[in-house]
C-alpha cells in the first residue's frame, strides 16, 4: 500500500483536443464512449484504514491510498485518474473513426493506452474502459482494410499509368527509322523519364517484381531508342561529310565555269553540274547553305553575263529579222508556181540573201525557219513530179505494164466469150470480176501514160 500521495504526470501519446481534424470516418462500429465524470467513485470504496478499493466483475481490486486525506479526497483522487484515462480512450477513438488518422499511427497509440490501462490504479467503470479500447481495436481493423484495398487500387492505378508510359516510350522506340521525327521523339523519351520518376515520388510504390518488369520494359525501350538515334545520326554525319565534299567540288567546278564565253557549251556543263548537285545529297543546313550560295553565286555569273550579251545580240537580231521576214515574203510569192524554172532561180537568189541576212531572235527561229522549208518543199516536189515525167526509164516501164493489162484484159474477154459459149456462167461471172479489176488497172496506166507524154 502506498504512503506517498501519487502526483499526476502527462500521459505519453496522448493528443490534445486541438490535434483533432475534421474528416469523414471510415466505416468503423458505433462508439460508446465512456463519460469522465464524478459518476467515477460510484465504481469505488475506501478502507477504514484509508485503502481505495475499485469493484470489478471479478471482485474488488485494491488501487492504493491517499494519505492525510479524507476518504471522499482519496476516492476522487482515484476517480479523476480513471476519468482521464477514459477522456484519452475516447480521444483516440474519435481520431480512429473521425479522423485520417494513418492505421500505423493508430495502432502504436492504442498499444501505448493499452499498456496504461494494464498498468492503471484507477477507480472507475473498468470494463466500460476496456470497452473503449477494443473498440478502438476494431475500428482499426476496419480502418486498415479500408486502407489495404486503397493501398491496392492505388497499386492497381499506378501500375496502369506506368503501362501507358511504358507502352509509348516502346511505341516511339519501334518507329521506322525514316519516318521517325527525332526532335519531337526524343524530347518526348525525356518527357517519358520525367512523368515516371514523378509517379515514383508521388504514387503508391508497386510490388518490387512489377515494378522491375515495368522498368526492364521502359529502361530497354529508351536504350533501344537512344542506340538508334546514335547510329541514325552517326550514318548522317557520314552522308553530311560526303556530300559536303561532293558538292565542294562542284563549286570549284562550276567558279572556273563562271568566266567562261562559250555559251552554249558552258550552259550545258552548268545543267550537268546541277543534276550532279541534286544526286550529291545534303550536307549539314550550315554547310549546304554556304556551298549553295558560292554555287549559286558563279551560276549567276555566268548566266548574268550570258544574258547581257543575248541582249546585245537581239538588237542586231531584230533588224535581222525583218529583212528575213522581207524575204520569206518574197519566197511564199513563188507559189503557187507558174514557170518551174524562173521559180528554182528566184528562190536561189532569196536562200542566198537569207543566209547572208543572220541571226534572228531564238523566239522567232522556229517561225521563220518553217516558213522558209514550206516554200522549198513545194518547188522541190514540183520539180519531182516534172522529172518523173521526163524520165525515158520510168516511161518504158509505164508502157510495159500497160501493154502487159492490154494483154490480161483481151485474154480475159476472150475467156468470157468461150464461158458464156460452154453455158458455164459461174466461170464467166468469175471473168467478168477479175476483168473488172484489171480493167482499172489497165486505166490508171494509161493515165500515167500521158502524164509521160505517151
């Protein structure tokens, strides 16, 4: 039995009111909470020689004394310990079922009121306190399997927004290379490392062999893709530094060319070296613009003064064309022809002023030249058909023929005559188709008889 008075200490683990925090409770049992009051003593008595006793279902429990004090002060002394102790009970279990209170902390609090209960010298309502606290422990309960199967939805969450990102960083990595557009890409691989790492801080954490399969997949598709882009860029540099040599050639090609006075040969090799340019590839944006400017720079030359003497030239060329266009009148008054020979001199005499005449305008080249070639071609066929008719040669053979068709058509009339004779008129219908044909052969030979003057 005690012989000092017991002095009230704080209770470790014990919140105050004010660290209470609204919340929606979890589903958890209906509390009972046990009221600290003066209802207390009523659970206890104290001894003539001042011991103070608590009832329990299972008898009385002795709890201490309280020296130099009445009985009612030593019976309350007791009393307020218990109503704290209960006031601290129904604390937690309005921070279990009102508050977000995590499960961890909730357990190791009620294992610190447990330990204070089991250790209590209190007078009071004991099992209304137990109770509390095994309410307290159910609530728990419920509240860690509420939480376990957000813990699992969160899991389940995590992992399906870790799946997307997964399954675009291996989208961007399977891309075929000539159709990857590797800035967008690989800005958005870093996008991709970023929005996983942020996941990792911010979610729930996976199972390690889930979140070792997903960062096998993405770790692989980011270094598959990284591999690629390396070597893409590698071949690129290759291609850059041929065609940058290829095409530092051409430039040196095409300068020597940009003094060069012959004309048409030159404009030619500059058509060549372009071809050439275009088949070279690109080198990198700063090189290919540089080589281009000086390439196009002796182009320009070149063409430039090309022109400027075309200009020169069309002023000459255009008083040359109207003295062409002065005879090519002359030459389409020929025809139609009347005197074949005095038409052959004359047109002699025009060709002859034509060529002494120059050059033209390259725009009405073609014009005048055809022109021209209408004129001669007609004479030239006149002059065809006249010798024709004088040739002895094509005259003795004209005549043959038609003496040949004399011969097939008189043949053929006699046939007929015998046919007809016999009373075989199928036979003489037949003649008569095949006299036909050969009597208009025999005519077109005669009339190419008298164009030879026979």
């Amino acid at each position: 039995m005690s012989t000092d008075a017991p002095k009230p200490t704080p209770r470790p683990g014990v919140p105050t009111p004010a660290a209470i925090k609204p919340h929606t409770p979890a589903a958890a049992p209906a509390a009972t909470p046990v009221a600290a009051s003066s209802n207390s003593v009523t659970f206890g008595r104290v001894a003539d020689d001042g011991t103070v006793f608590v009832r329990t279902p299972d008898g009385e429990k002795e709890v201490g004394s309280y020296p130099d004090a009445t009985h009612e002060e030593a019976l309350a002394y007791f009393a307020r310990k218990y109503d704290e102790l209960a006031a601290s009970a129904n604390l937690l279990l309005q921070r279990v079922v009102q508050t977000d209170l995590s499960t961890q902390d909730g357990q190791t609090a009620l294992k610190s009121l447990r330990e204070q209960v089991l250790q209590a010298n209190v007078v009071g309502d004991l099992p209304a306190l137990d109770n509390t606290v095994e309410q307290i422990a159910t609530a728990l309960a419920a509240k860690a399997e509420v939480e376990s199967k957000a813990r699992a939805e969160a899991k389940k969450e995590s992992a399906a927004k870790r799946e997307e990102l997964v399954a675009e960083a291996e989208k961007i990595a399977s891309q075929p290379v000539e159709k990857v557009q590797w800035k967008q890409s690989t800005a958005r691989m870093r996008e991709l490392l970023d929005e996983w790492k942020t996941l990792q801080r911010s979610q729930v954490r996976l199972d390690k062999e889930t979140e070792n399969s997903l960062w096998t997949r993405f770790s692989a598709a980011r270094n598959g893709f990284d591999k690629t882009r390396r070597t893409h860029f590698a071949k690129l540099d290759e291609e850059h530094s041929s065609a940058k040599a290829t095409k530092q050639k051409l430039v040196e090609e095409a300068e020597k060319l940009s003094e060069s006075t012959e004309w048409g040969p030159t404009a030619g090799a500059f058509k060549r070296l372009m071809s050439e340019w275009k088949r070279a590839g690109r080198a990198s944006r700063a090189d290919d613009d540089a080589l281009w400017a000086k390439f196009k720079a002796a182009q320009d030359a070149f063409f430039n003064a090309k022109d400027e003497v075309a200009a020169a030239e069309n002023v000459e060329f255009e008083a040359n064309l109207k003295v062409k266009e002065e005879l090519l009148t002359q030459a389409q008054a020929l025809v139609p022809i009347k005197d074949l020979e005095k038409a052959k001199k004359d047109l002699h005499a025009i060709q002859d002023k034509w060529d002494a005449a120059g050059k033209v305008p390259r725009k009405d080249i073609e014009r005048m030249e055809r022109g021209m070639r209408k004129v001669e071609q007609t004479i030239r066929e006149a002059e065809n058909k006249q010798w024709k008719k004088t040739d002895p040669e094509l005259a003795a053979r004209a005549g043959s023929f038609a003496q040949q068709l004399q011969r097939a058509v008189s043949d053929l009339q006699d046939e007929i005559t015998a046919a007809e004779a016999k009373g075989d008129d199928k036979k003489a219908a037949k003649l008569r188709e095949e006299l036909k044909t050969k009597q208009t052969w025999l005519d077109q030979a005669m009339g190419g008889l008298k164009e030879f003057g026979s």
